[in-house]
C-alpha cells in the first residue's frame, strides 16, 4: 500500500502544534514521524530554524526519540523548497515561531504538492503577544492542538499556557530583546499560568467600559 494512502499520512493537510514551552509541541511531530517508519515507501523531511541552535537533531525535551533535520536560515524559509528531496510525503517545521515573511507561502507550497505538513511552535512569545507568522500559520492550518505545561513558578503546576522569560533569573522586561535562545545569555524559558507571567514594563490593555455605562 502507498504511503500516501494510510491513516498517518494526509495529503494536502496542514497540522499546528502550538503552546508555551515545555509543552511538548516537539514530541508531538517525532511521534508522528517514529510511526513512519512502519509504513513501508513512507519518506519525510524535518527542518528547524538555524536560530535554534540548541540541538544538531530534533528532539523531544526529554530525549527519548530524535531525528536528523535540515537547517534553514529562518529569514529565507524558501530554502525548505529548495532542499526538498524527491518522494517526500510528510514535511515538519519545527519552532515556526521563528521563520520570517515567506513561510506561508512555503507552507501552502508544500500542501499543493500533496505533502502532508506538521508544524510545531510558540503561539505567543514571552510577551503574551502572537509570535511572528504563527498567526498567520494558524488561520491557514487544517488542525491546530493547543497544548499546555504545568505551571512552573513556585509549586503551582495549575495548567500553563504562557512563555516566561527569566533574564539573570528576574523576568524579562516588555522591551527586551524578543528572541534569546533558552540557555544562553543568562536567560532560561518556564512555562507559566495567565495568573504567574510577569512582564515588567508592559504596556496595560484599555479597560472596557462597563455594559451599563455605554449609552
């Protein structure tokens, strides 16, 4: 049986995976691909941001399972085009957050030639505000899960749906730098609930008029 016909594989469909870290967007797409391999002509292709030099594979947080990736330079993701190899029937995009103007245009390329695209990445940034693309990448996907992490400040563990940045272990201010790789610069990454994300210096949303007082 052709891998493109199996209950694995779907020509054509576009999947988000999206939530803070340590959510395990990651895990979701290797576990899609480890499936692969007992599909017999099965062939997929995993690319990953050059940004995101943390690891030379993709990798689940926790390291059970890995696979080799191309890097791409996240300002040019046209390049995932260009290195696309012949019979490949299932794409994953790791970290999307990071690719610039283009990868949507990649992405609807890649699902014109009946390739089946999984990507995984942050919704917001440690802001709370929409991440880059995603937004966009969101509106045209056929599936998006939403996943979550447990909360990581103190002993809450309540449902995290948010990204904390800690710079020299205080949080980052609203007019930091947006993107520092977890580890580097004395920075680190937690998850968090909506009640514990703290970002000094953020600008407060307009507070919305009362029902009774609108005339």
């Amino acid at each position: 049986m052709s891998s493109r016909h199996n209950s694995i594989i779907k020509p054509g469909f576009f999947e988000i995976f999206c939530g803070p870290v340590k959510s395990s967007k990651t895990r979701e797409i290797i576990n899609r691909i480890d499936k692969l391999q007992y599909v017999e002509g099965s062939k997929f292709q995993l690319f990953n941001p050059a940004v995101n030099v943390r690891d030379e594979e993709v990798t689940s947080r926790f390291g059970e399972l890995s696979f080799p990736c191309a890097f791409i330079d996240e300002s040019n993701p046209y390049d995932i085009l260009d290195r696309l190899e012949s019979g490949v029937d299932l794409v994953g995009i790791d970290e999307g957050q990071f690719f610039g103007e283009g990868i949507e245009n990649v992405v609807e390329a890649l699902l014109r030639k009946d390739i089946h695209v999984l990507l995984a990445g942050l919704d917001m940034d440690f802001r709370g505000e929409p991440f880059g693309k995603m937004p966009y990448l969101l509106s045209m996907a056929d599936s998006v899960v939403k996943l979550t992490g447990a909360c990581e400040y103190n002993s809450c563990k309540n449902a995290a749906t948010r990204t904390q940045r800690l710079d020299n272990n205080k949080p980052a201010n609203y007019d930091a730098l947006l993107i520092v790789i977890d580890g580097s610069a004395n920075s680190e990454y937690q998850c968090r609930c909506l009640e514990h994300h703290v970002v000094p210096g953020k600008p407060k949303a307009a507070k919305v008029k009362s029902i009774n007082n609108i005339e």
